[in-house]
C-alpha cells in the first residue's frame, strides 16, 4: 500500500468515526479538556502553578473549606472570602490608627480572620500594635499586643494565644457553657462563632449561637516610636466559610487551581506515554515478523523478559532512584508499555509480508526497508490509532499511582499528586469529600474519554466488531 492510498483510508476512516456517538462524545470530552488545559492561564492564576508548594503564598485563603456551590443545599446565607484594606484615622509621626469596616449579614460567620501589616520600612526599634475587635453592640475584644520584628507581619486571630484566651475570656462572661473552654483547646470555628454572634447563653455551642449582624471594626493601633518606621498598609482577610468552585485543601490551596493545571499534565503524560509506546511497539513489531528466523526467535524473547516484569515494584524502585520529574516519568512508563502492542504487530506484519503485493515488491529488488516502510507499516498504521486511545487511560492511573504514592513530580500540581496530599493529611477521614472526589472523578473522566474513543476506533477498524 502507499501512502497516497494511506492517507485516502485515513478519510474514510473520519467519515466513519463521524458515526460513532460514543466517540464523539469521547472527542467532545477531549475537545473540552484540551480547551482548559490551553486556557489555564486565564481561567487559573498563573501564579498558583509557579506558588503549589509554596504554602506562604496560600496563607490568606481559608483552610479546608468546600466549595461555594454547596451552600445552596445548607439553606443558609454563608460567609464569603474577603479582603479589606484599612483606613488610617489618626496619622502622628509615631503612632497611626487604622480602621477596618465589615458588614456581616451572615448566618454561618468566616473560618478565620488574618491581619497583615507592611511596613516600608523597619529600623532597630520595633514598632508595637494593639489590635482590638469592636462589635455592632459596642462590646471589644482586644485580640492582641505585639511587637513587630519583620517587615511583613501577619497575625492569625484563631492561631494566636493572645486573641485565643481573649476570645474565651469574652465568652465567660455571657455563656457558662464556655466556663469549660481553654484558649489550647478551642477549635477555630467556635472562635469565629463567639466573635460574631450575640454575647448570651449558648454563643460557645455548635447550633446554639445567635447571629449578630451589623458593622463589624477591626482598629489597630501602631506604635512607631521613631520616625524611621514607615508603614505602607493594614488589610484584614476575613477567610470565606466556602471558597471557589472546587474548595480549598488543608493549606488554603484553591483546588480549581490545582485541577486546571493538572489537565495538561495528564494529557501531556498519557499522550506522550502512549506515542512512544506504542511506536516503539510497531516498529518492533514488524522488524520482528520480517527478519523471522533466528532473529525473530531473539527478539520474542526479549519481549516476553520485558511484558513479564512487574511493572509497579520496578517503576516505584526506579522513580525513588531518579530525580522525579513529569518527564522521567514518561520514559519509565514508555520502557514498560510496549510488548503487548508489540505481539500484535508481529503478529499482523507476519500476514502481511506474505502478501503478493510484498512478494511482488521482493521479486523487483526492493531492499528491507523500503517494502518495511513502504508496503507493510502502511496497513498496520490505522490499526495503532486505537491502541493509543486505549494506551492513555493506562498511563495517567500509572502517573496517579506514583504520584499517591509520594513518588510523582514535587515540582508541579498533578491529580495524583492531589490525592498524595489528601491522603495524608486524612481527608476521607475527616469529610473532606471535594478534596479526595473531584480529583479521583477528573482522572476517571480522562480514562472514560480516550476509552470511548478507542472503542469507536476499534469498532471501525476490527471488521468482527463492526458486525456486532
């Protein structure tokens, strides 16, 4: 066969997939993947890819909280994330007041409250801030007085021991449920529950607090003591109870993130994997079948030492041995992927070359080579299709594996590598659904798409399965 006739088959072939309702929904899928993957950039901040394991730059997002969806089935008017810059009322050369204004009209408060200072700059004399919370009832809560030896510096309400036994100090005063509650054991969200619902009986207790809506004010007082100290801004994160579309992760991380720039990752993974694969399965295939003899014996060999190796214990020893990148592990899935694809071949060249056509182009001198590529590669070309579509579910499970089990590439988010963390930080344990489904459902989703494609191209090419 040329390849004129080749690329006429190739058309046909296209006009029959057309038919296929599970391909084209499989290519509808792909269509759609490929267009996040190219639009990650824009629909993902850039910054999130180059900053994954970065866990300061996550900081001011809330932890482990699920999506913004869900809040529709609680039925309750939940708090969303947002940031707040101060205000400067009182600006003395050695002491600046800023104020910080929230409306809170929720009935479920936020998870965390963060307070950053910056500072220009910062001479030997350490400023020193007073950060005092005042109600919509006129009650105070003074979180905290601190001395500032850094140029950014963050203070965490429900992580600080001084905003922490000032909150239960509060509480004591209004709930004698609260006479129990210790600054070292109070969870966060009781916390937050405290400062935002009305000073009475029950304010410290799960289903039992009233909601006090209103203004809150976050002031804070900055001591300069000398004019070297410069500030350039006060802002109040006032951490969300839900987060984005897919949730955050126990390090503030924005899983929609994580997800977006996975896709390319899983699609570069099991496409590569399986080109290689399954090239080298074909090339093999065929050198195989028409050199026969002795050297057909040699390298059938050769392939059943490869096809039964155990794939998994050797890629584990390998990947904690290698450097871990996304492409080392493309060529260890590449090395271990090919016999199988490899016997068919032989299998289908064996046919092949004994053909009038290749005897015929064997009769007129035509040397190995030219009747390999010109004569028996061109029938078995479409029949690869198939095998690669089929071949790219198997490497992104691959790639998962490794990287659950902490052996993928550190450098980059992937879904496995989302699973790894989830996993470890025990997130199925503790209900963090989002964290552990959409990633697992992601991979699944990749497997069904390239498995409909595959099917619909097999249904075409095996004229057994056409009839069916």
């Amino acid at each position: 066969m040329r390849w004129e006739d080749l690329r006429d088959r190739l058309k046909e072939f296209a006009s029959e997939f057309k038919t296929q309702k599970s391909g084209m929904l499989g290519i509808t899928i792909l269509i759609i993947l490929v267009g996040m993957g190219l639009a990650a950039p824009l629909i993902a901040d850039p910054l999130t890819y180059k900053n994954w394991y970065n866990i300061k730059y996550w900081e001011e997002n809330p932890r482990a909280v699920p999506p913004e969806w869900i809040a529709i089935f609680w039925g309750k008017a939940v708090a969303k994330h947002e940031v707040r810059y101060g205000q400067v009322t009182t600006n003395t050369t050695t002491m600046l007041e800023w104020k910080i204004d929230y409306d809170y009209h929720y009935d479920m408060p936020p998870s965390g409250i963060v307070v950053k200072f910056k500072f220009a700059t910062l001479s030997n004399v350490s400023p020193f801030i007073v950060i005092d919370f005042e109600r919509p009832d006129n009650k105070t809560i003074t979180l905290g007085r601190l001395k500032v030896t850094v140029p950014e510096f963050v203070f965490f309400v429900t992580l600080e021991d001084s905003a922490k036994t000032a909150i239960v100090n509060f509480a004591r005063q209004y709930d004698p449920a609260a006479a129990n509650l210790t600054a070292e054991v109070i969870d966060p969200l009781i916390a937050m529950q405290i400062l935002f619902s009305k000073a009475q009986p029950g304010m410290s207790q799960y289903g039992k607090a009233e909601p006090l809506r209103g203004t809150y004010r976050i002031v804070t007082r900055v001591y300069l003591f000398t004019t070297e100290n410069k500030m350039e801004h006060v802002k109040a994160i006032f951490q969300g109870r839900v987060y984005g579309l897919l949730g955050t992760d126990d390090f503030g991380r924005d899983l929609w993130s994580g997800i977006v720039w996975g896709i390319w990752v899983a699609l570069v993974i099991g496409i590569l994997t399986s080109l290689i694969s399954v090239f080298i399965g074909l090339v093999y295939g065929v050198t195989s079948a028409y050199l026969g003899g002795k050297w057909d014996e040699l390298l059938q060999r050769i392939n059943d030492i490869v096809y039964s190796m155990p794939v998994l214990p050797i890629l584990i020893i390998m990947a904690a041995a290698w450097r871990p990148s996304i492409w080392n592990i493309i060529i260890l899935l590449s090395i271990f992927s090919w016999p199988g694809f490899a016997k068919v071949v032989r299998s289908m060249a064996l046919q092949i070359k004994e053909e009038p056509f290749v005897e015929a182009a064997r009769a007129a001198g035509a040397s190995g080579l030219k009747i390999v590529i010109r004569h028996i590669a061109p029938q078995i070309v479409p029949y690869t299709f198939a095998n690669i579509a089929l071949g790219v579910p198997g490497a992104i499970l691959a790639e998962a594996g490794l990287s659950f089990l902490g052996l993928g590439d550190p450098t980059i988010p992937t879904w496995g590598q989302i699973l790894h963390d989830a996993q470890a930080r025990f997130a199925t344990i503790r209900g963090l659904w989002w964290w552990v489904l959409i990633p697992g459902l992601m991979i699944a989703l990749v497997g069904l798409t390239f498995a409909l494609i595959g099917i619909a191209m097999d249904t075409i090419l095996n004229p057994r399965l056409k009839k069916i």
